[in-house]
C-alpha cells in the first residue's frame, strides 16, 4: 500500500480581520479510518520586517472519499501584501497506524483582490499596479532589485510546459518579496496551471489571454465561468476586440487609452517609458514597463 500525499490546498475560508479562517484540503492516497494529518501553520512571518510568531494547530474538520479537510483559526492575522508581505508556513504530516510517511512544508499568505470599474482594491484599500515585463527565469537577485527599485508587479509568459516547472521559483521569490505576478497565456494549460498556482501563491495576480495564435473564439472560450468567486483575474490585450464579457481587465498600451473612454473595464497600461505621467483615469489601474 502507497502513503502519499497527491495535492495540498490551502483556502481562504473566512476572512475577517478580527479572525480569519483558513481551511487546508489534502487529497490522500489510500485513505483509511487510521490516517491522520498533523500540522500548524506558524507566523506571521515577513521578510521585510521583525514579527512575533504563534504557531496555530490544524484540527480536522471533515473527511470523505480521498479527502481530509483541516481548519486553522488565527486571530487578528496580518495580511499578504507587497509592502508587507506576511507569511504563514508550518509543516502537514501524513500519519498512518502511528507512523509518519511524508511531511511537507506549507506556506500561505492571507489577500484579498477585487477588481471594478473604479479600480483595483487590495485587502479593502485602493492598489496600483507597478511592474515589468521579465523573463520567468529571472533570478533573485534582479527580482529583489526591482522590488528595492518600487516596483510590485512582474509580468511573464512560458514558451513550454517545462518553463513552467523549471521556473517555480519565480513564484516562491515573489511571494516571499511582496512582488504580484501577472503570467500571458496561450492556451488552457497556461491558464490551468496559473489556476493551481493562484491557490498557492498570494502574489499570483491574474492572466492575460493573449492574441497571438489565439482566435476571438478560443479567448472567449478560455475565460467563459472564470473570475467567479475568490478565482484569478483574467482579462484581454485591448486588439482583442470585441471585449469578452468575462474578462475583467484589459492590457493596452499608453497610445490607446485616449481613444478607449467606451470601455470602463479596468486597465493594466504596457508602456516605454514609466517615467511619463499616465492620464489620472479611476479605469486605470496600474502599468507595466515593456521589455526593454
């Protein structure tokens, strides 16, 4: 008999800043009356700044078919963000008869983001979205200089599939130095794994279908029955018009934004040079310096 752990998941079940709750899902393989998950998540904690940590034990809640669901309360939590970017991790072990078969380590930071047509909200308070266009190889070093430089965002695409894997630890960085990550895609297998890494990662911000190699009917077909819920933001490159209803922010360019007053869709404007002022447009919610 194998004792694995296939999938963690940590959700954001309740926030509230008085006492947030958070719900840990764990796929097992053979689940039996006698496993067990064992865990705490201990924080906060933050590369920026001097913390008191509290460990906070998981307890079950729930079990059913290949399933456990563990609860953490932590009261008075401080949450994610790129100024503060506040983490809480803490091992989760796998006990089965009394014997421990694997212990992971987990790490979660606690944001909320919420997107309209008078702009971007971060944990309730008004954000702007500063960032670059990096390759997604891109190393700690030049990920903390752009951080240390203002910026708090990075945009990126993966050519391939090992891209993906190779480059986890643009994600990890990110997370950990406060720095968004917007990601383009060209097909359902970026926007899948941008789904899985959204539950993982805090600085996961949302996806760009993009127009390249992509018909007006498969973008419409990547985002139909997202962005529901506490799920990625997804949106379009302004030439893919007309717009898709689900999408809910455009990328465009600092050229286009005098002549695009019909549509009140948030936007994320691609611009040469940041240094210039952008038009003050509560539609505006942030810009992203194009590759050099």
């Amino acid at each position: 008999m194998m004792h694995r752990i296939l999938d963690v998941a940590v959700i954001n079940h309740r926030l509230d800043p008085h006492e947030t709750e958070l719900r840990i899902h764990v796929k097992i393989e053979d689940l039996t009356s006698t496993t067990e998950i064992r865990g705490q998540l201990v924080g906060p904690r933050c590369y920026y700044a001097s913390t008191i940590e509290i460990a906070y034990p998981m307890r079950e809640v729930r079990r059913d078919g290949e399933h456990i669901e563990m609860r953490v309360v932590i009261p008075e939590a401080s949450w994610w963000e790129p100024e503060t970017p506040y983490l809480y991790q803490g091992p989760l072990e796998f006990w089965q008869d009394g014997t421990m078969f694997v212990r992971e380590r987990i790490s979660h930071g606690i944001r909320i983001l919420q997107l309209a047509a008078k702009g971007l909200k971060l944990n309730g308070q008004s954000y702007e979205l500063r960032g670059r266009i990096v390759d997604p190889a891109i190393t700690e070093g030049e990920l903390k200089s752009l951080r240390d430089s203002g910026l708090n965002a990075v945009m990126t695409s993966f050519r391939t599939e090992q891209e993906w894997t190779s480059n986890i630890n643009l994600w990890q960085l990110a997370n950990q130095f406060g720095i968004f990550v917007l990601c383009r895609a060209l097909d359902d297998f970026d926007v899948r794994q941008f789904e899985i890494l959204y539950d993982v990662f805090a600085c996961a911000f949302g996806c760009v279908a993009q127009r390249e190699n992509t018909e007006e009917s498969r973008i419409k077909q990547l985002l139909t029955g997202r962005n529901a819920g506490n799920k990625p933001l997804f949106g379009v490159e302004s030439s893919q018009l007309p717009i898709p209803e689900s999408a809910v922010f455009i990328l465009c360019k600092a050229a286009e934004l005098a002549s695009m007053h019909e549509h009140t869709i948030p936007k994320i404007v691609l611009t040469d040079n940041p240094a210039q002022p952008l038009l003050a447009r509560p539609d505006v919610i942030g810009w992203i310096e194009s590759a050099s």
